[in-house]
C-alpha cells in the first residue's frame, strides 16, 4: 500500500484550525444554548397530555423551588408506587397502559393486557442469532438500537401510521426489549469478557421485571422481594415529560413522519449519553473513585474535600460534574430519587452495601454547598441517578445493564410521545440556527493554497 501523506492526526489539525468562534454571539443573539431559557428552564417547544414534571413554581417572573412532583396522566408517580406496594404487586404493566392509553385499567383489563404483551414478547424466528448473537456490542445500548432498528425488516406493515399500527408496533417493541437486552449483554460477555453465555427465554405469567430477573440468572432464580423492587425501578423510570433528551429526540424525530423504529432507536442513542441515561454509570464510577480515595464513609470533611477535587476537575473523571446531583426542572427534591433512596436504605446492611449507601448520602447532603457557592445554580437536589445505580447493584444486575434498563422502562413513554406528536402537533419540528460565517469566493482546484 503506497503511503499517503495525509494521517488522521494532520486532518484533524486542520479542521481545528476553523473550529473556534467568539461564543459572546450566543449572547448577542440570544440565542437559548440547549434550548434553555437564561434562567434554566426549557424553551417550551409543545404541549403533552402524557405527564407532568413540575420542581418550581414562577412567581413574579423569578423561579422559586418547592418540592419535586412527577404525575403520569395526573396521577401522582409516588401513589402509583404505594398502591402497588399496598397490594403486594407489579405495577408497570399497568403504568405501561396508563401512559398510552390515558387512564389506569381495571383488573380485568390488566389481566387481558399482560395475556397480549405476553405474545408480543417473543422475538421473530432467528433474531437473536442473527441479529445478537452474531455481532456483539461492548455497549448494550448500542446493540438495543441496532435491533430496534432490525425489527423494521420483520414487519409486514412497518411505514403505516394509522393510530392502529403505531399503538401495535408500540407494544411490540416495549414487550420484545427485555428478551433483546438480556440477549445482547450475553453476547458481551461471550465476546468481550470470554465467558460462557447463556439465552433463557421469558416465561408465562410473569411480569416484565420477573422475567428480566429470570432471564438474566443462570438458575432463573429470584425472590420476590428482589423482583418487585425492580418493578419499582421501571415504573419510576417509565415517563419523565416531553423535553427530556430521549423523549424530545423521539418526537423531533417523529415529527418528521419516518418510521417507529427509526424513532425509538433514536430514543436509545440519545440515553446512552452519560449527561443522560448514562449518568447512573457515571454516578457508579463518581462511587469507585470516593472510596478509593476516602479512608472513612462517616468522615463529611474528607468526603466534602474529594467532592471540591472532582468540582475543580482534580479527580473523578475530569468533567467538574458531581454525577447524580442537580436536574433541569427539579430544585428541592426529585420524587424518583427520594423513593429509590429511601428502598436502599431499607436493604443497604442487609446486603452488604452500607458504606456505599452511607456516601451517597453523603454526596446528597454535601454537593449543593458546593455546587451553589461556585456556579450561583440555586437549589440542587439529588438526581434519580444518584440511587438507582447502588439498588441495581444490589439486585445483582451488572453495571453494563444500567442504562439498558432504563430505555426497557422509558420505551413505554417514547411510543406515548410518539403517537402525540403524530395525532396533535402535525407539523416538523425545525429550530433556527444563526449563521456566523463570512462570504468567500469559490477559488478553482489550481488557485488553492494549503491551509
């Protein structure tokens, strides 16, 4: 092969060289970087039916915080967890049908729903070999959207967008991405960690975190105290309004009219990024890191002091983000957080994670002084992610599974998005861009000089 002078070191080079731009003209512009307004708060691009975020009110046009409150269709995302528990059953079969359907069925309609996701659970002849086994991710994430992706190939009717066709892909794809997940991160571990792998198919008659549970473990074993927490899990994070990244991602993307899949493949890219769904996975490393580096879980000064190091980017991963603290819309409190910490907190000792459990805290209790004295960023509050990754862990689940389990749950909420912005805002969704470039003439290939 004759050598080419042109290496990817020297290309990068020069399109540095064009990169930098004075970043006052965001200001000069007003322009809303994020689609944020200068307070914070989002740039309000539509209007859902589906759910509710609310973490402030405005009162003389200024943000005052108030406790965190998540409503699914109304109702109150904490009342839907304790009937549940009140009951001693799953819930997000049925948090599943409240999102898309508007209402919470009665228990013959639970009954029916469960029988239907129950058939759409099985993965097309093949799939998994084919689509899985074949070509392993080192990310799950990756590997869901592929086969999300690949699922447009096994449907008869894959471009209709009636009602009718979008409510059936829907439930198919949220039924099928348990089976698809466990399955891609059993080909992670055969091709990248050099294990042994095996495929359980799911089972009649359980729920969706039972069969998670039940197809994740060698012997299928669980109890039921493990599988309802997880279900707790999915129904917190199922929902979480329009103008989160992923959701926002999935109606922009349907508001252009392609297909579902290509929509809630999109969904999934955008969780995987670690300011987003990966953010539980960073939270995990931000752990690894503080107990490397703190002698004592019960010390607030030796951890207080660590915290200010990853603050000024002296340790942690360089970023200056202290993981699983602070949220767009959430000031006081974030209602997921405060269930998930509190179910922890129940099982920490138990389990052998006390100290972890004692740090977290300790990273809730002591990052909004040092957060709020350094960006002037207001009331900060624990994040959903700053528990959910240590109540994993103590189920057993491995930290590659983190994230993938939050597109399982937040699939339900993709399709119901998805079919609103079709049936309501029926128009492209297109933002402006200011141009910052100045007019050049178009030099013929001989008069060109290398830059």
């Amino acid at each position: 092969m004759s050598e080419n002078p042109m290496d990817l070191q020297t290309l990068f080079h020069k399109m540095r060289k064009n990169d930098p731009f004075d970043e006052s003209l965001y200001t000069k512009y007003g322009v809303k970087r994020g689609l944020r307004n200068q307070d914070g708060t989002g740039v309000v691009a539509g209007i859902t039916r589906i759910s509710n975020v609310h973490g402030y009110v405005i009162n003389e046009y200024e943000r005052v915080p108030c406790e965190g409150e998540l409503r699914y269709r109304g109702i109150n995302v904490e009342d839907i967890v304790n009937g549940c528990i009140n009951e001693d059953r799953f819930g997000f079969e049925e948090t599943v049908w409240l999102l898309l359907f508007g209402y919470l069925p009665t228990k013959e309609e639970v009954a029916s729903f469960n029988t239907l996701m129950e058939e759409y659970r099985i993965l097309p002849d093949g799939f998994i070999e084919d689509m899985i086994l074949k070509a392993a991710s080192a990310n799950i994430m990756n590997k869901m959207a592929r086969s999300v992706l690949a699922l447009y190939s096994y449907d008869d009717n894959p471009d209709d967008l009636s009602m009718e066709n979008l409510l059936r892909q829907s439930l198919s794809v949220i039924a099928k991405l348990p089976s698809i997940m466990v399955a891609g991160y059993q080909a992670k571990r055969n091709v990248y960690d050099r294990e042994s792998y095996f495929i359980h198919a799911p089972l009649h008659g359980l729920s969706t975190a039972e069969n998670i549970l039940s197809m994740l473990r060698i012997d299928r074993s669980y109890t039921r105290e493990e599988a309802l927490l997880l279900d707790k899990c999915l129904i917190l994070h199922a929902e979480h309004g329009g103008g989160n990244n992923s959701t926002f991602s999935v109606r922009m993307i349907s508001s252009s009219r392609t297909d579902t899949y290509s929509a809630l493949a999109a969904g999934i890219g955008s969780l995987k990024g670690s300011w987003h769904g990966g953010a539980n996975i960073s939270v995990n490393h931000m752990l690894e890191a503080i107990r490397e580096n703190v002698r004592d879980s019960r010390d607030d000064e030796e951890i207080s002091a660590f915290l200010q190091k990853i603050f000024r980017k002296e340790a942690g991963d360089g970023s200056g983000r202290i993981y699983g603290m602070g949220h767009a819309v959430y000031t006081m409190s974030d209602p997921r957080a405060k269930i998930l910490k509190a179910e922890a907190g129940k099982m920490a000792e138990e389990k052998g994670y006390g100290d972890d459990f004692r740090l977290l805290d300790a990273v809730e209790r002591l990052s909004p002084a040092i957060l709020s004295a350094k960006r002037s960023e207001g009331t900060i509050c624990a994040n959903v992610d700053l528990y959910s990754g240590l109540v994993y862990r103590m189920l057993n689940i491995p930290p590659e599974l983190f994230t993938p389990l939050f597109a399982v749950s937040r699939s339900a909420g993709w399709c119901a998005h998805r079919m609103e912005e079709l049936a309501t805002c029926r128009r492209i969704i297109r933002p402006a861009y200011r141009a910052n470039l100045d007019q050049l003439p178009y030099l013929p290939l001989t008069e060109r000089k290398e830059q």
